[in-house]
C-alpha cells in the first residue's frame, strides 16, 4: 500500500538490497498493521557514469549531465546524494508522532545496512568462519551508524528522508486500496478473495493469508514456512 523510493548514489550489494529491503517491509508492517504483500520497495542507483549515455559524438559541448539516470542539487549546486521517498495514504495531523517515528527508524535501518561491510574473510586470518565474518560486519555497522552524521560529503550517508501522504487511490495486484486505518475490515471484506487466488497458487496471495492467520503487524511469514 506504500511505496518507497530509494535514491542511492552509493554502491550497495545484493545482500544490501534485501537487508534494507525486509527491514523497511517489517517496519511499516509494525507502525501501521499493514499486510507486507502491499508494501512496494523500489531502488534507484545513480551512478558517476561521466556521460557514458549522454555523451554526444557530434559536438565537443561539455554541457551534459555526468550521470545517464538522474542530475542531483541541493541548495543549487550539483551534489551525490542517497535519499529515500516514502509515498502512503492520508492519515491526518493525529499521525504526526508515528511518521516521525518512521523518519527516525528508516535513518537507523540505512546506517545498519548501508554502510560498507566486509566481503571476504582475509587471506591471513583462514580461521574466521561464516559466523564470525556476520558478528564483525555487525560490529561494523554499528559503529557505522554511531558515527554517522548525514553530511553531504559523507558518501554513504542517507542525506534524505521524505514522507509524502500523496496516494489518494489505488489498486496493487487486482484490489482497490482502502482508506488509511481501515486495512482490518479490507481485509475481512476480501479474505475469501484472498484465499481463492492462494489455493489457485499466487504464491503472493498464500503467504497473505498466512500473514493475517497469525495478525497483522508481524510482517511477511518466511517463505520456507509455506
């Protein structure tokens, strides 16, 4: 039912992607009882590519952007940035704590994931295990995140947070979108739906169903359970 945005200018791995991508998941699932098989995650990379699109053969003009997706600003001057746009439903003024809340969490959830972590275990240390390489690029991370100040010469910040209440109307995968807060009796009104397009094996459908039978807010049922 939301959909959120993530501009980044930074390299960011596989393993990254789904980390930020199952955190931001369970964390809208927990602020807002929301069934996880709506919530939408897009990632956008920019890259430095120095015209490799743009680059015109037939003049000497200079006057391109740099990159071939988007060109970024702030406070007018041309800048690389990583930002995410967060598009829900109305709540209201009542809300403004739990946005807030959500600003916050998205911030920490970029400082865990984000940040460079470790690729390979070293030549000279053959004894670190799988375990062991996990709990240091924890470590790293959280002193990532400590240490983290959202400048805009830090390449790997998360510089932006926007939240906008932009979706007045919607469908996602074949059901109209209801009105903020009233997700539980949707759900009632098109659990029999729901549970049609399961047994027809939409997978997306059965571990919806999963989700509601064990309550919302929880977020997506692993997919070795189904």
């Amino acid at each position: 039912m939301p959909h959120y945005e993530i501009h980044h200018s930074c390299p960011l791995d596989k393993t990254q992607y789904q980390s930020l991508t199952t955190a931001i998941t369970n964390l809208h699932c927990r602020l807002f009882t929301a069934p996880s098989a709506f919530v939408n995650i897009t990632f956008h990379h920019t890259s430095n590519c120095k015209g490799r699109i743009w680059k015109r053969t037939d003049t000497k003009d200079n006057s391109y952007p740099d990159s071939d997706t988007q060109y970024m600003a702030v406070g007018g001057q041309k800048v690389w940035t990583n930002y995410i746009i967060g598009h829900l439903r109305p709540r209201g003024p009542d809300n403004r704590e739990k946005l807030n809340e959500l600003v916050q969490e998205i911030m920490r959830i970029w400082d865990m994931y984000a940040r460079p972590k470790l690729k390979s275990i070293h030549a000279h240390t053959p004894w670190v295990g799988p375990r062991r390489l996990e709990e240091r690029n924890e470590e790293i991370a959280r002193k990532a995140g400590a240490k983290a100040s959202n400048r805009l010469d830090d390449a790997r910040a998360l510089h932006n947070v926007f939240i906008m209440e932009d979706i007045a109307a919607g469908m996602e995968q074949g059901f109209v979108l209801p009105v903020a807060g009233q997700d539980g009796a949707w759900v009632e009104e098109n659990m029999e739906k729901f549970e049609q397009r399961a047994k027809d094996g939409d997978a997306s459908m059965k571990a919806l169903v999963e989700e509601i039978k064990g309550g919302l807010g929880k977020g997506p049922v692993e997919r070795s359970r189904l």
